[in-house]
C-alpha cells in the first residue's frame, strides 16, 4: 500500500533514497517524502502528489547531504492525501523521525492517552501516533531506540512495516514489520531498507526478508541484529541471493510498464512452465505438487482464495480443474473467506493466490485454513514473500517484477502453473484420456508463440477501436465457459486504468438485466472463440445486434459468423477452450491499453489504487 526506503552507509543517501521511491511508486503514489541527516540536523521534504514532486520540491529544502536517510511513497489510509499527513513523521521532541506502511487498528486510544501526557499532533495520521508512542516509551522508561519500538510494538493493533531514526544514534535505524513486507539489503558497510528489493538491486545482492513479528537493529560498521518483538529473543536471519536484475525494472524502451509487461507474456508463460513441462515426454513435474501429491489426490474439494486479477485467474481454474482433475472446486474472494465463518475441512486443499504474495486478505484466509487444519497451497511471483512463506507448500510463476499497477502477465502466469497443476492431478487420477492428456501439454507448449502472434495482429485493430470508444460511459463484457472470467478481467483492466464503467458477466445472464442497457451507444466486448458454446454466443451476439448493441468480438482466425454481426472484430490464433484464455485475454489487455492512453490517464499509476494491498 506504501513503498519505504531506507539507507545508511557511506554513500550520499539522497539520490538512493529517491531512485528507490520512484521504483516503488508502484505502492502508493499520492503523496511523498523524505529525511536526510547530515551529521548535524534533519532535513525533512514531504508533499502531496508523486516522487517527482517531491523531487522538485527538494531541490530547495534538501540542500546538504548526508549518508543516513529514509524516504516514503504513501496510499492515503488515516488521512487525505496533503503535504502534513505525508511521511516521514517525526515525534514532538523533533528527535524520532519514521516511515510507516500499514495501519494501527487502535490508534484512536493510543493518541486521546498520549494527548493527556502532553504530545501535540499536526497530522491525521495513525503513523504520528506510533512515533510519539516510541518517544514516550523511550523517555519514560529511558530506553534505547530498539528498545523502545519494541515496547511500543507490542502495545499496538495492526499491520505495519516501519523504519525509525533517531538523531541522539544516529548510526542505528530500527525496522520491523507486522503483514507488510520489508527487505534489508546486506552491503559492504552500507545497508539498505525497502518494500521490497528492487531500489537496491545495483548495489548488492544479498537480502534479508523480515518475517512477521520481527524487528532488526541495523547499526553501521556492526553487524545487523534480528530479533522477535514479542519476547525479544534473537533470529538467525536467513540472508537470501537475489534473482532480480536491473532490466528487469526498466521500461525498456516501452512507454509504459504495463505495455512491456502486456509483450512479456510470450516469455514469462515460457519461463514459468521451463524445467516444469516436458510435452514430448508426458511429464509434468512441480516440487510442490510432487511432495504433496497425496494431499491432492485425497482432497474432498479445493477452495481457492484470492482477490482482483488472481481471484479472476481462480475462477478459471475452477473450470479447468474441475474438468480436467474432476475435483471440486470452489472460489472465494480472501476479502469475503475469513469474515462468513466458512466450512473447511482437514481433506479440503486451499490454493492462494497472489502477484505479490502480501495481500493482506488472502494472508488472513490463509492462516484462517490452517488453523482449520486444511493443507494450504500458495501460487505467488514474489520469491521470499509472506505467502510463499506462510503456506505448506507451493509454486512461484516467473513472471519476473511486475510494475503496472494494473495486472497483465501474472494473471496469464497463473493460469498457466493452475493449468499445469490440474494436468498433472488428471494424470495421476486417470481422468483424462491419455490422447487428452498428451494433446494438452503440446497445445500449453505452443501458447507463447500463440500469445505472441497474437500481440503482432491485434494491437492496431485495439489501437483502431480504442479510438472509436474513447468518450464510452459504460461497457459490456460478456463471455461464456472458461471465458466467463476473462469478461470479468477485461472489464476490470477497462475500469482500473480508463476510468470508464464496465462490467463483465456470463453471456447467457445478459437476458437476465444487462440487456436493459443496450442501445446504439453502448460498446458490448464479446468473447466468442470458435471452440466452447459458439452456437450460443452467436445468438447472444443477435440479441446485442437487434437492440442496436456496438459489439466487439474476440473471434478465432477464420470466423465468418459472428463477423457478419459486429462492428468490430479482433481475431486470434485458435487453440483448445480450456487454454483459450490465455489468449483471449491479450487483446482485452490491449484495447483498455490504447483508450487509457487516448484518454491521457496514467496507465501505470491509475488514481487510487496501489499495486500490492497489505491493508485490508
């Protein structure tokens, strides 16, 4: 929800501390901030709006340098989005300076107690509350810092990952997190602190990942400490190589990261069943399926939590696992799971699925089916994120960093390492035909090229229509079987990053209440392959076209029928239903592009959302 950078070192903390922020920008970006030490004083530049702003507002307010310093990128949750509430936020006595992403479920006390005890505050913020608690906690017991957040720690309710400063030592900062993700990258006499690793990944390789409930002692010239904040008793960290490079957090040319990410997929569904998928030889083979192939085979149901783009990649799942493996499947938003009490059984397998492995919902479904005995399996691209940690087993997609906050190549990952699990769970059970079984890992093998030609033919047909149906209030999008779900994602990805209103829905349930919507000025998206219930959503498409419906229609290369009938027609390279929506997928992602584009909203950056919700 915020992105946090830290440095202490040798080097001129400024620019490291805002080249991180640009790159976890991704986490929130409607205010910013900044505090260097220079040896003497603390220098402090906050401002509503984005790093750039900040930039320029801290040419004239950063005007010494100094080699210790921490930065934030903010997702307004206690207070709008101004210059006061930004952070960092310093204590009454101006000696404790902090960064904070997360919540403090019960700063509302903690504030009325402190403001009895004297402490004045200038922001509507929660993280105001925190700091001034750590003051307090350090004053009135005289402790040191990393004490003192501990003690203070273990007196709040919520969610966080927080550095504190405190310019008494200032060759100490003191992180730790609760269902916030935070990386401290290890250098050569240098330490850095962030989201997550990517604004320290040119300067070293070695990482550690914080655990929940843990806080760290990072101290210059000594060596780091980690220790548990409940009780105190010290961790032996598990220092981590990275596998991230520069290029990968780089544009690369592309105006934006989300049209990079959109041409990524041919490789990255490549990369995520390489070394997994050996078609030629009918094997599938994935660790986690491997070692806990039982749990699956003797599953009564799967139950997959998830939310947004995931939940939609889930409900894909649904349908292939349950006609590939023939098991039952249910899916649930994470949002929804924990709050109704659910049924969950000891022979129930959960799937969580993430993009960055914190959603801070599907953690919570995650522990709540643990607790319940049910074996917790996670599908999440974030190596050494919470989720990858928390379940029982699991597999990462290769996706590689993903930066636009509107997802594209983790959803078509995801079904990718879902399709492959499903496959090798009908294997095993023999509920699939062996001539089945073989025809679907060829077809798997040959969807990157298939993607990739379908980026090559559809991208000035998307451009072409974008243009018509830039000024579109509302949108339709309706699918039918497996691309139900993909209705539903290309509405979202239209409502995410244009601005315009849209809704997916099954095709058959148009007659049910959407079709009251339709006249000549409504743009209707549909999904119509050749394979699956083409026959019925050719009378869809009639239906659409007697009430004077616009429609855009996804179509097989070749089609003829459904052709005849829309306005505009996107063809795609054929392959069987239960893959189709890797494909089908592409050109949704395309055109909510181009009229984002057309439209001049911020494609990477759409107003109010952040990249990785770690706050429910």
């Amino acid at each position: 929800m915020c992105g946090i950078v830290g440095y202490i070192g040798y080097r001129e903390a400024y620019p490291i501390v805002i080249k991180g922020l640009k790159r976890l920008e991704y986490r929130g970006y409607d205010s910013a901030g900044v505090m260097i030490y220079d040896g003497e004083a603390i220098k402090l530049c906050k401002t509503k709006g984005k790093v750039v702003d900040l930039e320029q507002k801290a040419t004239t307010e950063i005007t010494t340098n100094g080699t210790v310093g921490i930065g934030h990128t903010r997702w307004a949750t206690h207070g709008v989005p101004n210059d006061v509430n930004s952070h960092p936020h310093v204590s009454n006595s101006g000696d404790l300076v902090i960064i904070h992403n997360g919540i403090i479920e019960n700063y509302a006390p903690l504030k009325e107690e402190l403001i009895k005890r004297g402490y004045v505050f200038h922001s509507d913020t929660d993280t105001e509350v925190l700091v001034n608690l750590i003051e307090e906690v350090q004053r009135k017991e005289k402790l040191k810092l990393g004490k003192a957040v501990q003690v203070a720690l273990n007196q709040v309710v919520g969610a966080y990952a927080i550095a504190v400063f405190d310019k008494k030592n200032p060759n100490e900062i003191v992180a730790a997190r609760l269902g916030s993700p935070l990386a401290i990258g290890i250098g050569e006499g240098e330490y850095f602190i962030a989201s997550d690793a990517s604004p320290f990944i040119e300067y070293t390789s070695n990482a550690v990942y914080l655990e929940d409930g843990e806080m760290a002692n990072i101290r210059l010239h000594k060596q780091m400490k980690v220790r548990k904040i409940k009780d105190d008793s010290l961790v032996d960290p598990y220092i981590q190589e990275l596998k991230m490079n520069l290029e990968q957090i780089e544009k690369g040319g592309y105006d934006h990261f989300m049209l990079k990410e959109i041409y990524e997929q041919p490789s990255v569904i490549k990369d995520t069943y390489r070394g997994r998928l050996h078609a030629n030889e009918g094997i599938i083979r994935m660790a986690g399926i491997e070692d806990n192939l039982e749990k699956f085979l003797n599953a009564d149901r799967i139950i997959i939590v998830a939310c947004g783009t995931s939940w939609h990649a889930g409900l894909v799942a649904e349908y292939i696992f349950e006609e590939f493996a023939r098991v039952p499947v249910e899916v649930e938003y994470a949002s929804e799971f924990r709050y109704r009490n659910p049924i969950i059984g000891r022979k129930d397998v959960v799937i969580a699925i993430s993009q960055s492995g914190e959603t801070a919902d599907t953690m919570a479904a995650i522990k709540l089916a643990k607790e319940k005995g049910a074996f917790v399996f996670g599908v999440c691209n974030v190596v050494g994120s919470s989720i990858s940690r928390e379940t029982h087993a699991g597999a990462y997609t290769h996706a590689g960093p993903e930066i636009g906050v509107a997802s594209t190549k983790a959803f078509t990952t995801q079904i990718t390492v879902l399709t492959m699990i499903a496959l090798r769970l009908a294997k095993a059970k023999g509920t699939l035909s062996h001539s089945d079984y073989h025809m679907y890992l060829q077809e798997l093998e040959l969807i990157p090229e298939k993607v990739k030609e379908a980026l090559e033919t559809t991208n000035d047909i998307a451009k072409e229509i974008a243009a018509t149906f830039i000024d579109a209030p509302n949108c339709l999008y309706l699918g039918r079987g497996y691309n139900f779900p993909v209705a539903l994602e290309g509405a979202l990805k239209l409502k995410e990053i244009s601005y315009i209103h849209a809704e997916g829905y099954p095709a058959a349930e148009m007659k049910h209440g959407p079709i009251a919507l339709i006249d000549e000025h409504m743009p209707v998206v549909v999904i119509a392959p050749k394979q699956g219930h083409y026959d019925k959503i050719v009378s869809n498409v009639q239906e659409i076209k007697s009430r004077s419906g616009r429609i855009i229609a996804i179509v097989t290369k070749g089609d003829t029928e459904v052709r005849k009938l829309a306005d505009f027609v996107i063809e795609i390279p054929e392959t069987s239903d239960a893959l189709s929506p890797l494909i089908t997928t592409i050109p949704l992602q395309l055109l909510s592009y181009h009229i984002a584009v057309m439209r001049e909203c911020n494609v990477d950056q759409p107003r109010n959302l952040a990249k990785s919700v770690t706050v429910e």
